[in-house]
C-alpha cells in the first residue's frame, strides 16, 4: 500500500470540504496540472511519480511557489491513501468512466507513430531509449539535439476523445464542427466545471435552472469577469444544444457579472523602438515583424514559409482567431532581413533532410493526404525552434516552430533590460500597431480587416487609446 497507485477521482469535492477557501485556488492548480503531467507521460501516480514531479518542480519554481505546490500534492497524496485504505483497496482500479474529473491515461507505448520512426542527425533510426522524452532535461537527447514537448497541438490527437461518455459525445460534435483545439479544450473544461457543481444528478435530468444558479455563482461567489461568464455560457449552451440535443431556454434571468472594458496598454513609437534595440537576432526580428503586420502571437509563430510573400510584401495569415484567414502588410524597411532570414532557413532546412528527420507538421487531414509535404520547404516553419520537439499526437520528434514561452520569455527579458514602468507583453505590439495607425489618420475600417477583427466595435477600443497620441482634446495644462 505504501506505493500503491493513488486512485481520488473525487479529489475536488474533498478539496472543497477539507482545505481552506484562501488555498483552493492554489491546491487545484497544482493537483491539476500534476494530473495532466501523468497523462503527458504516461506514468501513475505512486509515491515515486510525486517525488520525481516535486524533484522537476523544484528546478525552477521559486522557493515559495514550490512550497505550495509540494503542500498540495502531500494533501493529495495523504488524503488519496486514506481514501483507498477506507474502501480497502489494495492497488489502484482502472480510472472509472462515470467521473467528471477522470480521463483516460495514454501511455508512450500505445502511442503508434504515423509516420517513420525519427532519425538522430547521423539518419539512423532512433531507439526507444534515445526518441523517449523524459521529463528530466538532462534526458531530453535525441542525437545531437536537445528536444523538448511542443505545448500547442491536441495531446494525443484523435485517441484523446474524453472519459464520461456525455465528453466523448462532446468531443465528438465538436470536432464534426470542426472547432479549434484551444476551443474544444475550453469547451471541455467548462463542461466539466458544470456537471461537477451539480453533484451525482443525473446529465439528463439537468436543465435550465441548474445552468442559471452555477452561471450566477460564476459572478456572485467566484467573481469572474463578463468575458470568462460569457465564454462558460457558450460552452454551455453548446453542449446542451449539440450534444443533449435540447433547447437550454432563455439565461436573461442570471446574475451577470460586472460588465467592463479597460483600455489595452500601449506603447509609444519611440517605446517600440527602445524595446526592440534592448532585443537582439531573431527574436527582435519576430517582435519587430509583429508590430509592423499587427500579428497575433499565434499568427506569428505559425507562419510558414509559403506565407511571406517578399514580392509583394503581403503575409498571409492561416487559420488565424476563427479559423479565419487574411491578408496584412510587411514594411518595406523588413524586406532585406526578412530575405536574409529566409535564406538561413534554407540552410537548416537542407539539414535536415540530410538527417532524414520527419517533416514539419501539418493539419491532420492535410497530412494525411500529402504526406511528403512536410518536407517541402514551402511549409517550413518561418520561426523554427533551434531543438527538435514531440508531437504529443503520434509521437514522432521532429521540427516544430518556436514555442510562445519562449518569445514571451524574450520580450519580459527586453522590457525589464529596457526598464519600461508599464507591463508589456507581446500582444502590446499589436494593440499599439493599431493605435499607431489610427492615430497616423488611417481608417477604422482599413485597421479592422488588417487586424482581422470580425466586428467593428473591437476595433474602437483603440480610438481611446489613439486619443492620448495626440488626437482629440488636448490637456488645458498644455496651454499655462
């Protein structure tokens, strides 16, 4: 027993009863994101699976965050073994499919690679040892490349279909729409939030009067903004109108949340400047092409070859918020390192198709009907990533783009060198590239098709913010 799989699948009701309200949000985090980390790699969670976890952990968590995730993981780990030793279980059962919180666990093993098996940089096949991906850094070798977890593609692709069977229906429907991964899995989350918070009641039985008090609760007692009340509602809605085939009735009933829109924080172009001189190689590249085009984070790591058009000074955005696409702008004055960018990515592109590495990846569907498309460099990755990663789907290392942690972590690094007293984030390059624009006279309606808004109204935050450039009413100080 004293190493025996811990089985607590109903381990968020104990938190709510047993822990303190102020430590909830702090304990679930971090049983959460332990969870996930199993079903990453396969592994279940005995004593020795906590202590590699904590071991991982401890490497760069700061000291005090540390201590609050090893506190919550003893609490699971403690109240876990009193469960199973109360209902005199000797070793942990399969997960049950009934549990809203439980999910299937996909080991490496069961994994079966789409394409051939990955090639170290010599071209000989990998082995087993060498193409597994441990979650200790020092493990992380395949031939001669560090390779790391890619964090933006569906874990498990198309075997990852949910626990319950009201999720399989779910993922089932949502995929038939063909909605984005980030939407099937906010969609799931919320899903699973609900049917917890109406205990062992039965999913048929549910109805509009369960929907409206945890909408209400969301506001009153959890204090979420009207955006996270909204996107919980449509997550709602959808399932009760996709899955359970009937109609939620009217929510104008509920308790809304405090309705609120702050204005975007907005860099100067003389702050644009600053903070891509304190950047260097191409991530200032990346940060500059991001404000010149008005790129989403995900836009402009996703961009391929294919859609940099130097010729015309177009890019072309795929599968952007929606699953829209667009055209916007690159300035003249990029034109030359873009180029010379591109000619390096020659370079490591013939680099590996000499080491006979798998192509980068593409849509599924795509992938499946060009399966060598991979390896054409019209589909390269604009942003490659330096190390090779795994693809949670089928396994196979291979090239992916530059990860968003990394830019994020290369843009706080240039604003704290640049010593900027605001916050500043990616994301501020888009939101002053359209203040910028508005505030040079361009139009409002020539800004939204170059940002891709679908409505008007999310384009008119930045005439606020374009006032204080030095449009509209000037300050009665000015004139003392």
């Amino acid at each position: 027993m004293d190493n025996a799989p811990i089985c607590f699948d109903d381990w968020e009701h104990a938190l709510r009863t047993s822990v303190p309200a102020d430590r909830h949000h702090a304990y679930r985090e971090a049983i959460v994101k332990f969870r996930y980390w199993l079903r990453e790699t396969g592994k279940l969670p005995d004593a020795e699976t906590f202590r590699e976890h904590l071991e991982w952990k401890k490497s760069y968590l700061a000291p005090d965050r540390f201590e609050i995730r090893r506190e919550a993981l003893r609490w699971y780990y403690q109240e876990g073994s009193l469960r199973m030793k109360a209902a005199g279980q000797a070793k942990s059962p399969p997960l049950p499919a009934t549990k809203t919180t439980a999910e299937p666990i996909i080991r490496p093993e069961q994994i079966q690679p789409l394409r051939p098996e990955p090639k170290t940089d010599q071209g000989a096949p990998c082995s087993p040892q060498e193409a597994k991906i441990s979650v200790k850094p020092e493990n992380r070798m395949v031939g001669a490349y560090r390779t790391y977890e890619m964090n933006d593609v569906p874990t498990a692709g198309a075997r990852d279909l949910g626990g319950p069977s009201w999720e399989k229906a779910l993922v089932s429907r949502i995929r038939e729409k063909n909605l984005a991964w980030t939407s099937e899995k906010t969609y799931r989350a919320w899903c699973r939030r609900f049917i917890a918070s109406c205990g062992e009641k039965p999913i048929t039985e549910l109805g509009h009067g369960d929907v409206r008090n945890w909408l209400s609760n969301l506001a009153v007692k959890e204090r979420v903004s009207v955006a996270t009340q909204s996107q919980a509602l449509n997550a709602v809605v959808f399932f009760f109108r996709e899955v359970l085939k009937r109609d939620p009735g009217d929510f104008s009933d509920f308790v809304r949340a405090r309705r609120g829109r702050k204005v975007p924080t907005v860099l100067t172009q003389a702050e644009c400047k600053r903070l891509f001189e304190a950047m260097e190689g191409t991530y200032r590249l990346m940060a500059e092409l991001m404000y010149a085009a008005g790129l989403r984070l995900s836009e402009l790591l996703r961009l391929r070859v294919k859609d940099v058009d130097l010729e015309r000074l177009q890019l072309a955005i795929q599968f952007g918020k929606g699953g829209k696409s667009r055209l916007t702008m690159i300035p003249q004055k990029l034109e030359p390192a873009l180029r010379a960018h591109r000619e390096r990515l020659r370079v490591l592109h013939a680099k590996d198709r000499e080491a006979n590495l798998p192509g980068v990846e593409l849509p599924e569907a795509l992938e499946r009907k060009w399966p060598k498309a991979g390896e054409k460099f019209v589909w390269f990755w604009f942003w490659p990533s330096r190390n090779l990663m795994r693809d949670h789907r089928n396994g196979i290392v291979r090239r992916h783009h530059v990860l968003d942690v990394t830019f994020q972590k290369a843009i706080r690094e240039a604003v704290e060198k640049a010593g900027f007293d605001k916050r500043v984030s990616p994301h501020t390059l888009r939101h002053s590239f359209a203040t910028h624009l508005l505030a040079s006279g361009t139009g409002i309606r020539d800004v939204q098709d170059l940002l891709g808004h679908a409505d008007i109204s999310t384009t008119e935050i930045y005439l606020h913010t374009a006032k204080h450039t030095g449009i509209g009413v000037r300050s009665p100080f000015d004139t003392l």
